[in-house]
C-alpha cells in the first residue's frame, strides 16, 4: 500500500498512518525515516488536520529510508 500512496496526491496520509502504528505498538518510527520524513510527520502530527495534509503535501515521495543502521538513516 505505501508503494501506491508514494508520490501520489494523497501521500501526506502515509505518515499518519505510520505515526498511529507506531504509537499503537510502540515502536519509535524515527529511525525509518530520513530527515525529510522527520519533519513532515512532525508537521503533520502536531499542527494540521487532514484535509490540510493533503493540501500542504501532495505528492510527497521518498520520506523513509532502507532502515535503521549502516545504510539507513542518518
């Protein structure tokens, strides 16, 4: 699913949907994302509904990273 929402209008509803599975199960979802992810979900979780997502981050592409360690994120 994250493959087709990728780059796609409504690609700003993927980082709410990882922030809720990482509360959920408490896994801190940081370590896969690059710097660029950090920032929109932190946007996106604090201070804009979802209507608002859509519009101020459409087609967002490429804001996670292989994983965690050598080769991941920095």
């Amino acid at each position: 699913m994250a493959d087709s929402l990728d780059g796609s209008a409504y690609a700003a509803l993927l980082p709410y949907a990882l922030a809720g599975l990482g509360a959920a199960y408490g896994v801190d979802i940081d370590p896969y994302l690059n710097s660029r992810g950090r920032q929109v979900t932190r946007d996106l979780r604090d201070n804009r509904c979802t209507a608002q997502a859509v519009g101020a981050y459409p087609f967002l592409m490429g804001l996670s990273c292989p994983g965690p360690g050598p080769g991941g994120c920095s």
